[in-house]
C-alpha cells in the first residue's frame, strides 16, 4: 500500500458522487459505510482512504452491519458470475466433499444461532482454515461474534478498496452509466 496517491486514487476522488457511491456499494453494501467513506473524500494517500474505511467499519451500528452483510454469500457458496465472491473463496473450490459438507452444515448451525451468514475474510485461506475458523467462532457470544463479524468486514473492504485502486480503467464510467461491470 503505497504512501502516495495513484492513479486508482486520484481517480477515485475525481470521480462523480454516484459513480463513487456505487464503486463503494460494489465493495461494501453498508450505505451508512458507504457514504461516511464518500463523504471524506478527496483522500491524500491510499493509507487515508483505508483509515476512513476502518473508521467507518467501526462506526457501523448493528443494522449497518447487518446491511453490509446481507450482500455477503455464505463460506463455500460464492456469488454465480461473481467473479470477485468466486476468487475471495478461491480456498473452499477444492476442498473434499466430507468438509464442503461439515462447512454447509456449520454454516446452517451459525446461522440459526446468529440470524446471518458467518463472515471471514477468505481471501488467501485454505478450507481447512475456514473450517477450523467457523467451528471456533461458532462458540462466540452474540456481542462477541458481532465485533469479531466486524473486524472481518473491516478486512474485506480494504481488500476490495486495494483492487479498486489497482484497477487501470476503475468503475466509474460504467458506473455512471447505471451499470456497474
């Protein structure tokens, strides 16, 4: 994460509020998030935008967090045509068919117990990782697993963030016209 501003950046805050705001909906469905992020701009560094990011992640009241998760497909079943769901669970794609089934059915079981998906920053995790990780938390206080839900959003925005920053057209044309690529 560069010191400086790039391109990605300077596009970023360059680009139109709408455009902005749906490039930010695509990496984070929290509007509460999204707009605290937006409403900051423009941002001196990439290190600035992270920093907005984390603050705005901590900010989420509980219906916040839970319209940011809402958007979030559960361990092991990825967005279809998602690319981006497909590659941030790239870890479970192999996994053998005993521990897809022991993830499914953990996932049913954190479910019922915390009314939503159980979400973890899966990028760059093996399955056995994941699985270990919900069989863990799964014994978590509700108050407990909410924060824990949160340090783990926290994680995937500045995943996304960095790709959106990274990308060489950026999604604001698209965007602008209603359609996000």
């Amino acid at each position: 994460m560069s010191s400086s501003s790039t391109p990605g950046l300077t596009r970023f805050n360059a680009a139109d509020p709408g455009a902005a705001r749906s490039a930010l909906h695509a990496i984070c469905a929290g509007g509460s998030w999204a707009e605290a992020v937006l409403g900051r701009r423009p941002y001196p560094t990439a290190e600035a935008l992270y920093a907005a990011s984390d603050a705005a992640t901590a900010a989420l009241t509980v219906t916040g967090l839970a319209e940011a998760m809402a958007a979030h497909p559960p361990i092991g079943r990825p967005k279809p045509g998602d690319p981006a769901s497909a590659r941030e669970q790239r870890g479970m794609a192999q996994a053998p068919p005993g521990l897809r089934a022991e993830m499914l059915e953990l996932n049913l079981a954190y479910q019922r117990k915390f009314g939503h998906v159980f979400l973890i920053c899966a990028t760059g995790l093996d399955a056995a990782h994941l699985l270990d990780a919900i069989r863990h938390r799964i014994g978590n206080t509700p108050e407990r697993e909410r924060e824990a839900v949160r340090e783990e959003l926290g994680k995937i925005n500045r995943i996304r963030l960095a790709r959106l920053l990274e990308d060489p057209a950026g999604p604001y044309a698209s965007a602008q016209e209603g359609a996000r690529p």
